[in-house]
C-alpha cells in the first residue's frame, strides 16, 4: 500500500468518522428514550435507502454523466458542504459559535425525544424510526459523496471506500460498547480538517468541470495540475486563520468564548 | 403533499444547510468563471481565478453574515 493510498484511506476515515460520530448520537437518544426496535428499524431502513442511493447515483454518475459534468455536480456539493463545515469552524474558533458538543447534542435529541407524543404504526415507534432514519441516510449521503470523490479524483475507489467502512466499523463498535455519545473525540478539530480537506477538493473538481459548457466538453485545467489542490488548500487555511482573527472585530465585540455572542 | 414538502425539505436541508449564503456564493463564483468561459477567456489562469474567486465570495458571505448578527 503506498503512500498515497494510506493518505487516501486517511481523508475518507477522517471524513466519515465524524459523519457516523453525529449519526451514533441520534440513533443512540432515540434508542434510550423511545426503544431500540423502532430506532435501530429506522437505521436499517436508512442503511437499505443509502445502498440504493448509492447503486443508483453510482450507476447514473459513471454511465451518463460526461466526466466533466460528473466533476462540476459532486465538485459544487463538495465545496458547499466543506464551505459549511469551514464556516461553522471558524465561527467557533473564533468565538462566534458554541462548540459543537456530542453529549449536549445527545440531551437537545433526547429531551426532544421525550416530548414528543407517542404514535405506533406496525409496532415501531413513527417518531424514533423517522429521526434515527433521518439522521443515518442524512450523515450517509454525505458519505457517499466524500467516498464518490474523493476515489475518484484518486483513482482508487477500494482503498476510499475502505477508509469509510473502517470508520463506520470503529464507531459501531466503540457506540456498542459504550452506549453513550462519543464527546470524547476532537470533532471540532477534525471538522475544521474535514471542511478544508472538501472546500479544496470540490474548488478544484467544480472549476474544471465548468469545462463541459465549452465546445469540446473537457474539463478545464488548473496550473500545475493535481498540485493546485494543494495550494487551494493552502490558501482555504490562511484565509480561515485570517477570518477567525478579524471576525470577532467585524462584530464589534471582544473575543469571546466559545459559548458566548452566538451567531447562530 | 406533504411527502414532497418533506421530500424538499429534506433536500434542502442536504444541500444548503444553515447557511444559504455558502451556496449562492459558490454558484455566483462558478457563474462568473462560467461567463468568463463562454465570452472566451480559457486555459489555466481562469482556473486560478476560480479559486481565487470562491476564497474572495466565501470570505464575503461569511463576513455578511457577522455583520448583520450585530
């Protein structure tokens, strides 16, 4: 396995871990509070809808769409979903936003659940089902596309679907054992990570795919090719660190601490 | 009805999250390297602008959005 496999492998681990962190925490307030039959039926239901979500938009992506048109859908997703991520990151480094945390997230889910009224169809719990199926095919999605291309902009879809399924298998696991929400992880840290690992990604992959308007329908090409995905990403992490410094002024307030002068 | 609401409810939420700024500023820096394209500009240097112009659109949105949390 060489280099550029283990970094592969690495970049869909990071990404997925914490996708399936955020899904173990929704599955697991539902279990507690509303039962783990109608909970873990909505995880099965989401897991069957991700497999032929993705037989599907696997199918449709590789036989039908040119390859620069694949590049400009997946690339603009990518680069709004890491865009998010980064917003949010830097919003909480720089003391704009409350840090994401598991355990509080795991509270707000189940005192909603606890709330909320009763209704049974089939024996399953409609609230838990909806919630918990909600949660996995949500987070999953968003794993299929990092998985999509992430292995594809690689070409190596094994070792990238490996780095997804060993994440998923370690928070199972780890969910199975503890029974608790995993707060113990640095998921701010590896968000900020993740967010700027999927804004240069998708930069790149949207831009050249702009290339399928042009007459000959090839993507366009960046200077230096894979590398400038390395300057994008260079370039995403000053820019963070330069909004995280300046933010706080633009609002007027001194900095605050994380939990204090929320934007949102 | 209300399966489809919560059908592009559901998409919505996928797609533009918490913040619809982020993706109006990706599609209006692709729309203008867009333009750029297809009014003859090409080769790499319009790439890099790409870039350049998603860093300068996400810095504004971002920085849009701090201001009117005042």
């Amino acid at each position: 396995m060489s280099g550029a496999s283990w970094g592969l492998v690495a970049s869909t681990f990071t990404a997925s871990f914490v996708e399936f962190v955020e899904a173990l925490t929704i599955v697991l307030a539902m279990g507690v509070t509303r039962g783990w039959r109608s909970a873990l039926a909505g995880t099965a239901a989401a897991l069957l809808a991700l497999v032929a979500f993705t037989v599907v938009t696997g199918y449709a992506l590789s036989t039908w769409l040119p390859e620069a048109l694949l590049q400009l859908v997946v690339g603009t997703l990518l680069l709004i979903f890491g865009l998010q991520w980064l917003r949010k990151a830097v919003l909480r480094s720089s003391g704009l936003k409350a840090l994401h945390d598991e355990t509080e997230e795991y509270a707000a889910q189940t005192a909603a659940a606890r709330q909320a009224e009763s209704k049974r169809r089939f024996g399953i719990d409609t609230f838990a089902f909806v919630v918990s199926f909600k949660g996995v095919f949500l987070e999953g999605v968003e794993v299929v596309f990092i998985v999509i291309t992430f292995g594809l902009s690689a070409g190596d879809m094994q070792y990238a679907v490996l780095g997804a399924v060993a994440a998923a298998v370690i928070v199972l696991v780890a969910g199975a054992i503890l029974h608790r929400p995993l707060a113990m992880i640095p998921e701010n840290t590896l968000k900020y990570g993740v967010g700027l690992l999927l804004a240069s990604f998708g930069a790149y992959w949207a831009v050249e795919g702009l290339g399928v308007f042009t007459a000959s329908g090839e993507s366009l090409s960046w200077p230096g090719s894979d590398w400038a995905i390395l300057g994008l990403l260079a370039a995403w992490i000053v820019i963070s660190r330069v909004l995280v410094v300046t933010l706080p002024r633009i609002k007027g307030a001194p900095v605050a601490t994380p939990q204090e002068g929320m934007v949102r | 009805m209300r399966f489809l609401k919560g059908f592009g409810q559901f998409w919505y939420d996928f797609i533009i999250g918490d913040d619809w700024k982020i993706a109006v500023a990706v599609v209006a820096a692709l729309a203008v390297v867009l333009a750029l394209l297809l009014g003859g500009v090409t080769g790499p240097a319009l790439a890099a602008f790409g870039g350049v112009l998603l860093i300068a659109f996400f810095t504004a949105s971002v920085v849009i959005d701090v201001r009117r949390s005042r």
